[in-house]
C-alpha cells in the first residue's frame, strides 16, 4: 500500500500541537491595516485553534500529524 501524501497547501496553514489541537493563523493581517486599530491588529497576530467541527477534516488532510 502506498504512503498517503500531505497536502502541501494544508502543512503550510496549520500545525498539530502535542495534544493533538489543530493550530491556525487568523484572517484579515494581510492589507487595508491602516483602517484597524491596534488592539485588532495585535490580536489577529496571535494563533488560535481549529473550530472542533473542521479538526477531523484538517486532520485526514495532514496524515503525518
């Protein structure tokens, strides 16, 4: 049976943590940031987690993980 590839695109967007949480970036850090205050900025900077709804799709995506 062959290896099951990753999904190049998904490796790049999202990290599996030790306790096998899914780790992604926020949207909306990339252009127009002169418009949002710096509270928003700063916190669009930080990580956050998968909604549990996607974790089982994101996960089959990432065999590695």
């Amino acid at each position: 049976m062959p290896k099951v590839k990753t999904k190049r695109g998904a490796a790049k967007r999202f990290s599996v943590t030790g306790s096998g949480k899914v780790k992604r970036g926020r949207a909306y850090h990339r252009h127009q940031l002169s418009a949002k205050t710096r509270k928003q900025k700063r916190n669009l900077a930080k990580n956050t987690t998968v909604a549990p709804s996607d974790v089982k799709a994101i996960k089959r995506i990432l065999p590695g993980s």
